[in-house]
C-alpha cells in the first residue's frame, strides 16, 4: 500500500470518526448557537476548494495550475485554521467539522505538492 493509499485511508477513518463525534455532540448539547458568517464562508471556501480539486480543475489549466493551485490551497487552509480556532468558542460541532475539513485540504495540498515537486 502506497503513501496515498494510507492518506486515503486515513482521510476515510478521520472522516467517520468527526461524523460520530459530531452526532455524539449534537445528542448531548444540541444543536448550539448559530455560527458566525466567516465560519460559514470558509466552510464554503473549503468545499470549493476540494470540489475543484476532485473534478481536476487544476489540471486544465497546467500552464498556470501550480502557481494557482498551492497559493489558493494555503490561504483557504489558513482561513479554516483561524476560523477553527474561532468558532470553537461559539460553536463546537461547526468548529470540528471545519478543522477536520481544513485538515483533509491541508494532507491534499501538501500531497499534490509533494508529487508536482518530483
């Protein structure tokens, strides 16, 4: 099993262990306060993020993909890392869900750069 059938693997198994902790919280606290905008926002940036990535968008564009792809990626990883660190105050279910989000772009990004560097 290669490095990105384990990061595979491991997005999988992160993936269902935030889905059980996050409906283990929802149970025991309810659904909590309204998240702020930016979490949202991010959230969104985030998935748009990994839809472009999963449709290879990048790859139409090689010419500019990696001066596009890896700056992109990393400021939308921040982002969520601060938004995160945010809203785990407010709201702790929209907190986990976006840094586990952030997490999964972070381990992709890297990857792609990682292999684009070879």
């Amino acid at each position: 099993m290669g490095v990105t059938g384990l990061l595979l693997l491991f997005i999988i198994v992160l993936m269902l262990v935030v889905l059980s902790l996050s409906v283990y919280m929802f149970k025991t606290y309810g659904a909590g306060p309204k998240p702020y905008v930016f979490s949202i926002f991010v959230l969104g940036l985030l998935l748009l993020n990994a839809l472009l990535f999963i449709i290879m968008f990048f790859t139409v564009i090689p010419a500019i993909a990696d001066r596009l792809f890896f700056p992109y990626g990393s400021i939308v990883c921040i982002l969520g890392i601060i938004a995160a660190v945010i809203e785990f105050r407010n709201n702790k279910i929209v907190a986990l869900v976006t840094a586990t989000i952030t997490i999964i772009g972070l381990l992709i990004l890297l990857l792609g750069y990682a292999v684009s560097s070879m």
